[in-house]
C-alpha cells in the first residue's frame, strides 16, 4: 500500500498549489486520472482578479462580488478573498508564471476588463492565463523531491475510517491504477482538488475530465455539500458543429466585443445597464431568451471594430483556434452559445478549507467556500483557488504532528464486480441521455415540472449505472458516469428545494428571490449507514 503524508487529488492551480505548500513539511502524492497537465485551469482563458489599479480598491472588488453572487456571498469570505488578491499574485509571479506586462509604469500586469467588474483588474497571459500558471506550477511541483505524480490513476472512492476519538476520519482514498486493479493509497491529509462538473450538461466550456469525481466522492463519504443549483453558464462559447467546448473569454466583451443577434441588432442594452458587461447570469439568460423568441441558434459576438493587430495580440489563442474554424476574428463576427461552465456549489469548507468530514480539505472549484454565493464574478475563482491552497494546506501542515499515521493496512475496496464489462454501449448511452436531459430540464430556465421529470429520469439511469458497476470491472468512463450521475442528482434535489429564482438558478414557477425563505444556502449530505 502506498502511504504519504498528503494526498492530493487534482493537478489543477489548486492541487498543484496545495501541493507545493504541503511539501514543505511532509511527502506528498498527486493523483490525477488523465496526465499531469490535463486539468480545468489549462482552460481558463480570462485571468485572475486583483486589485492593482491605482484607480481600483478593495472595496469596489468586494462590493462587485456580493452584487453578483445575489444576497448568498460570505461577507468575511469575500473580503478575506479579495484582500489576498495582490499577494497571491506576486507568489504566482515569483514561481515563474509570466503574466502579461503593462505599459503603464504605474500598474505592473496589464489588466483585463470582464462582466460584473466595476474597474479594469483581471491579471492574465493574453488569453492563454491558465496554461501559464500550470506550466509553472507543475515544472515546480515537477522539480519538488518530497512530491510524487500518479498519472493515469483514478480516485475511486475515499477510505474513511474511525479516528482516535471514534469519529469517522478520511485516511486516503482508493484509486484505480493503471493496471486496471483498485489500490489503497494511506495519507494523514487528503486534499480534494478535482475540479468542477460541466460535463454533466451537454454543452460545456469544460474539457472531459470535469465529472465532478470529488463531489460525488465526497458526498457518499458523507462530507456536507451546497448550492448544488447553481451551474454557472458561459454566455460565449463557439458555435460550429466541429468545436468541442471551445470558450470564447470574457475579456473579448471586456476589450468592447459586441453581442449581437445574427441580424446584427445589439441587444444587451435592452436587459442591463452594463450591457454586455452585465454579470453572467443576466448575459446568458438574456441570450437564452433571445434564441428562443427569434429561433436562431446562436448569437454573434462582434469585436470586428478593434484594429486587427490588437486584436491577434490580445487574443492570439482565440484568433488562432477560430481561424481553424474559418472564422476570422478581426472580420467575422463570431458565432456563440451558452454553455455550462463553472459550479459555484460543491463539497462546503470552513475558511481553513476544511470539509465536515475530518482529514479532509477541498479547494478550488470542487470546494463551496461561499465566495460565489448564487452566481460567481469573473475571474474570481483561480483567486480563490489560490487563497483556498494556501490557507488548506497551511492548516493541513499545522495539524499534522497531531495527526495519526494512517494504518498500515486500509480496507480493500469492495462494492464492485470483477468481470470485465461487455457492454460499452450502456456506459455510452446513459452518459448522452444524462447530458441532454439536465440541458434540457435543468438549464438556464428551469420550471419544476423540468425539473421533477430529470429526477424521474435519472432515478432510472441511476439503478442501471450503479447494477453496471455492481457487477463488473470498473473502467474510468463507468467511473465517470457512476459521479455524473451522482452530481446530478445532487444538484437536482438542490434545485427542487430552491423554490425561488436567484443568481444562476431560475425558475419560470418562482420568478422572485425571496429572501425571507432562501437568503441561505442548499446544504445536503448524506447520512452513512
Ligand atoms: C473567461 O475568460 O471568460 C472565463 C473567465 C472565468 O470564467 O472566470
């Protein structure tokens, strides 16, 4: 059995993060179920918010979150937050990443403008910010000796077992390695770095991975989980039949890119005073809306008035992908659609990043911090990701002399069948019907009607993926979908009891907030046998 004295689960800006504290003070394995560098973050196109501006303050960064995460915010969250903004910035910028230089003598990056944002503040590496920062991170998690990589290894499920005061304690978690067997891995911390969930919707910004593996994980260990109602959607992902959860960042919006509707009427003054900066829920409600009076299928997002050279400069990765695609940004307004994009919900923490279950922490998009609220401002979120590692992994190294090593031998994993599976098909069916049904019942606008009729679908596509996996070997794709359908169902329960509209979650039934009722969060767990 492999023993560490941290695991962490996710390669992502937040594991790697984690990762790169906790190895000051002990050993420490990263398992990821892809390759190192395959994670959420090598995505992000935007960047990271933090106030920089001479012009900017702590106060207008704090005052844009709490308007956009409708009523739900952590206050102490949100400040803490945002406060540490320009720090974790400079530390990003001394473990290599390089970020994008400003001409202003004043202001050390240039900085981006995107939705919700009063003031220009988002730090970034033209569009391509997230492969920048885990390329950095990774060559210094790479060149770390106390850090350990598991690549291709799977996290089944976490190993809890009773602590020393008899409460039950996460001591590692089980792993499907390589060789297609399942094998404990022991540790006296485990971190929960796995990202987000978008690819429980049909359409999304996210790339395969994003199955929610630590929410589900985390939830059937029976840690707390909330606000599992609020999927956040892109508003402007590429529209063409060939590209596959290609986003088109907000910072197009931010540099003066239009929306238009495909008879190139701009629209987006008629829902907002900020227009096109509006915070994302409002833009991509209001382009939901507009598909469905005028039929069309996408919209069109115009930056076609900058001068080119600017334009390639900015965007260089936009430009060059939708070239591929034969769509020239600097003269063709460029075809978009909404797309699922980022959980604000996910497995609760306190401000130390720790989970209602001991030895666990989460950070990152897989965590519920409170930051969001109902409806994540952008660009915030690798902020927190960062915030969230350091104050995780520093309390993680502050518990450690306390903490028991994890027993010689852990429990072998049990619950699965042996024989190797004969039906790929049902693995890949149940997927596509999971995927377009929570498009189509619990998406941008929801009803209950919607909504009970997911619940009754997926209650049967439950029992045959959790028969598949009762009987046979398990794979990653049933693995994936066995946590699909698991986050599913969890943020449908979420949505049924909301019975209101805010931020992300909109329901034709209940139009209104009400804040007399719901000004809280939607906490679940499971209780274990
Ligand atoms: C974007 O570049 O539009 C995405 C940024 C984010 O989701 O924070």
């Amino acid at each position: 059995m492999e023993r560490f004295d941290f695991l962490v689960l996710g390669s992502g800006i937040a594991g790697l993060s984690f990762a790169l504290d906790a190895a000051r003070a002990g050993t420490v394995a990263i398992i990821t179920k892809k390759r190192d560098s395959e994670s959420n973050t090598n995505y992000a196109q935007g960047g990271i918010a933090a106030v920089l501006a001479p012009g900017d303050s702590f106060e207008a960064h704090v005052r844009d979150t709490l308007t956009a995460g409708g009523g739900l915010c952590r206050p102490e969250v949100v400040e803490r937050v945002v406060r540490l903004g320009p720090d974790q910035i400079r530390v990003l910028a001394r473990r290599g990443v390089a970020f994008t230089p400003s001409d202003d003598p004043a202001v050390p990056f240039d900085l981006g403008r995107e939705g919700g944002h009063s003031r220009r503040r988002i730090v970034h590496a033209r569009d391509m910010t997230g492969r920048a920062v885990e390329q950095a991170l990774l060559d210094r998690a790479r060149e770390n000796p106390n850090i350990r990589f598991f690549e291709n290894h799977f996290a089944v499920d976490l190993v809890v077992t009773a602590g020393q005061d008899g409460r039950a304690r996460c001591a590692g978690v089980h792993v499907l390695g390589p060789d297609g067997a399942i094998h404990p891995f022991g540790a006296r911390s485990t971190c929960l770095a796995t990202g987000g969930a978008g690819k429980v919707y049909l359409y999304t910004s996210n790339p395969d991975i994003a199955s929610g593996d630590g929410i589900a994980m985390a939830y059937r260990a029976g840690a707390e989980v909330a606000n599992m109602e609020f999927m956040q959607f892109h508003p402007t992902c590429l529209y063409h039949p060939f590209a596959k959860n290609f986003l088109i960042s907000e910072a197009v919006r931010g540099e003066g890119g239009v929306l238009r509707l495909r008879s190139g009427e701009p629209f987006m003054d008629r829902y907002h005073p900020m227009g096109c900066l509006a915070p994302r829920d409002v833009v991509a409600r209001a382009i939901d809306t507009e598909l469905k009076r005028t039929g069309d299928d996408h919209v069109l997002l115009d930056i076609t008035h900058r001068a080119p050279a600017f334009v390639r400069d900015r965007f260089p990765g936009i430009w060059k992908t939708c070239l591929e695609y034969g769509i020239d940004i600097t003269r063709d307004p460029i075809p978009v659609v909404p797309a699922a994009h980022y959980l604000c919900g996910g497995v609760r923490v306190d401000l130390a990043g720790r989970t209602t279950l001991p030895g666990l922490h989460a950070v990152g998009e897989v965590a519920c911090t409170g930051l969001h609220g109902a409806n994540r401002l952008a660009s915030n979120s690798l902020l927190e990701a960062l915030v969230y590692a350091e104050a995780a992994a520093r309390d993680a190294v502050d518990a450690l002399p306390g903490t028991p090593r994890p027993p010689d031998r852990l429990p072998e994993f049990s619950g699965t069948g042996t024989r190797p599976g004969d039906d790929d098909v049902v693995v890949s069916q149940n997927w596509d019907e999971l995927r377009r049904f929570m498009w189509n019942y619990v998406g941008i606008v929801r009803t209950d009607r919607r909504l009970a009729r997911a619940r009754r679908r997926l209650e049967l596509l439950r029992e045959e993926i959790l028969d598949h996996f009762r009987r046979y070997r398990p794979t990653p794709d049933l693995l994936e979908l066995r946590n699909l359908g698991q986050v599913a169902d969890l943020m449908i329960r979420c949505a049924l009891a909301r019975k209101e509209s805010r931020g992300l979650h909109y329901n034709l039934d209940h139009p209104e907030a009400d804040d007399d009722r719901w000004k809280r969060d939607t906490t679940i767990r499971r209780v274990r046998a």
